[in-house]
C-alpha cells in the first residue's frame, strides 16, 4: 500500500458564524493527481491553508508528508511546493533574482531544470517581474514551485486567468512533472477540463462539506446524465433517490444520477419512460449537475 | 537572513524613496523655522520664530526641530511598517513568503531588521542635521559631550520601538476591535521610557545635582514602571506572532 501524503481528519474551520470546512476527511497517496473542485468560496482555499499551516484549523488535524499541519517543519517545507491563488511573485525583482532569492532556501534545488524551464517557456531571465503578461507570470511561479523538485505539489487554482493556449502549455508542463516517479499533485481548479486531462482522483467540495472523492473513472461511472422520452403530455414526478438534476424538453427529460448502474435505467421504465438511454457527459457537465441545487429543473 | 532583507529592502525601494522625500522636506520646514534655509520652501509654510526657550532645561535648543523629528520618526516608522506587512498582503506574495521552509522567527526577525535598516536610511539625514544644529554656537547651553546627543537620539530610538509595536500590530492575524492594537498600546510606554531616560541622561550636568527633585527622573521612573507592566503583553504579543503562519 503506498504512503498517505496528504491527510486530513475532520478538518473544520469557522469564520465568524460561518462554517468554511466542515469535518473534512480526505487522503492523498503517494503518485496520485488529485483534482480538488469546487464552486467559488466552497473551501477550497481555505482546506489548502489549512492544509498548509497557514490558517489554524478550529477542529481537526491535517497532516502533509506525515507530519502535522500546524508544525510542518523547515525540512518537510522544502518537500512541498505551493504555488498560490493568482501566481503571486515578489514584482521588485528580475526573474532571475527571483529564483536566486528562493535558491537559499531549497536544498533541491535544480538550476539546470529551471533554465531550462525558462527556455521552454521563452522567458529571458533578465526581464522584470513586474513586466511580465499574466500568462508568463504564471509559467514563472510555475517554473519557481517546481525547481526544489518536490515531492508533493499544492497547487491552488493554478490555471485561473490563463487564456486556453496558455493554459494549455502550462498543464501540459504539470503532466510532464507528474511523469517522474514518486511525485503528487494536488490542485483545485474551476477549469474541469483540465482536471479531467490530468487528474486520476477528485474530491468534491460544496459549501464546506467534502460531497465526493474518489477516482476519476468512478465519478463518471457513479454520475451519470440519462435521457428519457415519455409519452406525449405525459410528465410524471421523478422523484428517484441520488437525483441530482432534470431538465424537461417537451415530453424528453435528461436526468443527472448519482450512484448510477443499469438497475437505475429499469427504475425509469418503471415510472413510464418509453426510451431511456444513459449519455456520456463530461466531467464539467457532470461537476455543475453535482453541485448546483436540485431546484434546477427547467 | 539576509536574502529577506535584501528583497524587503527592493520592494520597498520606492516607498523608501517617497519616505525620505517627506521626511526632508518637514525637516527644511523645521530647519528654516530655527533660521536655516534649505529651499526655500517653508517660508510659505512656518513661521519665523526660533522658539528658543530661555527657561527650559534646554535652554536655547530649539523644541520645533526636537519635536518635529519626534513626529516625522513616528510617522516614518509606522508607515515602513504597515507598509511591509501590507505591501505583501497586497501583493499577495504572503502565502509564498509563509511556505518559506525556514523557521518563522527567523523570518520575523528578518523583515524586522530590514525595516529598521529602512528606518534608520530614511532617518539618518535626520540625525546628521540634527548633530549639526546642535554643533551651532549658541544653540546648546554648555559643553557639548558625548552623552549630549543622547537627548536628540530619543526620537529615533523612540520611533524604532513604535516600528516594531506597528510592525507587530499590523502582522496580527487579529481584528482591529479585537486585539490587534495590542502591541500599539504596549508600545506607548516604551515609547515614553525611551524618550524619558535619554532625555534624563542627556541632561547638562549641572542639573545632575538637584537630581532627586528633577521631573525627569520621576518621569523615567513612571514611565519605567509602565513599561514593565506593558512588558508581558508585548513578549506575549511576539510569542504568538513566531509561533503561527496565519497571514
């Protein structure tokens, strides 16, 4: 069985009144690109924070590495690489001076690698931070989170205002990393998309309450959208147990299930369906079905 | 250590500049009111009198410099202050900074001994004039030693405490109506004691002989008593601080 790198044990956390996290229980192994979704203010953020040591949790334990959240060490520090909301870089500095300030602290790090890097994205390292478009900003912090070699990676809406060319190049260097052996992502993105190229397992946030983890390949076997034709004028209540969402076109009625097998589709016969056939969805489909409210019937 | 003061140091380069640029000029203001002129400018601004008191402990020495250095100190310190702790929340660059796998006291201590560094660029010009205007015949009644300058050094030395009480205050991960302002209260009476005993200790020597009736030393021993009352609360304050990465 391979090593937990990331875990967490009813992790909770309050702002004011306001529940953020709510007894959140999550483990990462060892290799795994975990895709971390969730809606705007979900608690994303806030479980990466947490996660991280930076935002004490009001109840519960994180742990990364092994080691717990709130006294993760200068060493295990090192074997992690964070790279937050909105690619932030110290905007005084050249992007050379940049590395060379981070270079003091990370035993690992690869020079060579973020040269290279550099080149790849055809950034001269003379060039001013406070120069740089968004786009290459983000190849930068990028480049800046993977040069210590980490072990583990955390990375936080990394994609968020990329344009989809940059986007693109910028995941397609995330898969590269996550070709050499041993190393775990960990990221939360809105763009599912991207999750879905490059993640093996999701976890599902909403409000607070982790709502699904588990690997890519179930979510989409679980959640599945099935199409059902009724007879003319005939609209029956479908109240099925996991229904996430029904959207009614005249007589034809797609359906978002969780928990979905073949049993499900007969259930539907039952209620009068004359045609039932389950669709392939892709995961953003299947994410909005997830989480937006059952009210959603159209 | 020194790779953080040196990137504190360039991203507060301009702040700096605009810092030492303000403090020049309230200075001129000050200068031209204990007649120097510098540019010029004050004249618009100040009036002419020399503010000279004859009856002072101090006599001849001119309190609108003393106190305008006072205040200049107190803003610069306060501003170099939230400037660092805000500049990186604006920034968004805290996070970064926070993962650093470095211990977060040495951290601390890193930023705080870049902002004295930027406090004391900013105020040296300060001090160089003030050591000239003291040098000036006739402004200091009596031979000038060493221990002298201890009376002027007070602003700056006051001002650094009032740095760290700021600095302190604004990295709290606390509300403003809650317990954020806890160092800035702290600080009030280190700031009094600082200002207190080297204004005792920089007095002429002939007012050392009437010393047990001197109201300086009853102010030092006040304010020392202060102080160590307030000490708890500022060791309580840094404790906490180097103990969480809350940003």
């Amino acid at each position: 069985m391979s090593e937990i790198v990331i875990q967490a044990e009813g992790l909770t956390r309050y702002f004011g009144q306001k529940k953020a996290v709510d007894s959140l229980n999550l483990s990462v192994r060892r290799g795994t690109v975990y895709g971390f979704l969730g809606r705007n203010g979900s608690g994303k953020t806030t479980t990466i924070r947490m996660l991280l040591g930076m935002l004490h949790s009001t109840r519960g334990r994180g742990a990364l590495l092994g080691c717990d959240s709130e006294d993760l060490t200068p060493e295990v520090r090192a074997r992690v690489g964070y790279l937050s909301e909105g690619h932030p870089l110290f905007t005084g500095m050249r992007i050379g001076e940049h590395a060379d300030f981070l270079r003091n602290y990370y035993p690992k790090w690869d020079r060579s690698w973020f040269d290279s890097a550099l080149a790849r994205f055809r950034l001269d390292p003379k060039r001013r931070i406070g120069t740089l478009s968004r786009g290459e900003r983000a190849q930068v912090a990028l480049a800046l989170c993977l040069a210590p070699q980490p072990e583990l990676l955390i990375l936080d809406d990394p994609a968020m205002g990329l344009d989809p060319v940059v986007r693109r190049d910028f995941l397609e260097s995330i898969v590269e990393m996550i070709q050499q052996e041993g190393r775990t992502i960990f990221f939360s993105s809105h763009i599912l998309g991207d999750v879905e190229r490059v993640a093996d397992r999701i976890g599902i946030i909403e409000e607070g309450v982790l709502r699904a983890d588990c690997g890519l390949d179930t979510f989409k076997a679980n959640v599945r959208r099935v199409r059902c034709r009724f007879r003319d004028g005939q609209r029956p209540e479908l109240a099925l147990p996991g229904l996430l969402r029904v959207r009614w076109l005249e007589n034809e009625a797609t359906l978002t299930l969780a928990s979905y097998n073949e049993g499900r589709l007969d259930e539907l016969r039952g209620l009068g369906a004359e045609e039932v056939e389950p669709l392939d969805a892709g995961l953003e489909d299947l994410f909005i079905d997830y989480t937006a409210p059952l009210s959603g019937s159209e | 250590m020194w790779p953080i003061i040196k990137k504190e140091l360039r991203e507060n380069a301009s702040y700096l500049l605009g810092a030492f640029a303000i403090a020049l000029f309230f200075l001129d203001c000050a200068a031209f009111d204990c007649g120097w002129i510098l540019l010029g400018i004050p004249r618009l601004l100040m009036s002419q009198s020399t503010r000279l008191d004859p009856y002072s402990a101090n006599a001849g020495f001119d309190h609108q410099l003393s106190g305008t250095c006072s205040s200049i100190c107190l803003v610069l310190a306060g501003a170099i202050a939230l400037g660092q702790v805000y500049q990186e929340r604006r920034r968004r660059t805290w996070p970064s900074m926070a993962h650093l796998p470095i211990p977060r006291s040495r951290m601390i201590c890193a930023k705080v001994l870049a902002g004295l560094l930027m406090y004391l660029i900013v105020c040296l010009p300060m001090a160089l004039l003030v050591i000239a205007r003291l040098n000036t015949p006739g402004v200091w009644p009596g031979p000038i030693y060493a221990r002298t300058f201890l009376s002027m050094l007070g602003p700056f030395l006051a001002g650094a405490m009032f740095y760290l009480a700021a600095f302190l205050s604004a990295f709290r991960s606390a509300r403003w109506y809650a317990t954020k302002w806890l160092p800035l209260i702290a600080a009030l009476p280190a700031y009094l004691l600082v200002g207190n005993v080297t204004a005792f200790f920089g007095q002429p020597l002939y007012y050392w002989q009437r010393l047990a009736t001197h109201y300086l030393l009853y102010n030092c021993l006040a304010s020392l008593a202060a102080a160590l009352l307030s000490l708890p609360l500022v060791l309580w304050a840094i404790r906490e601080q180097a103990r969480t990465r809350e940003y």
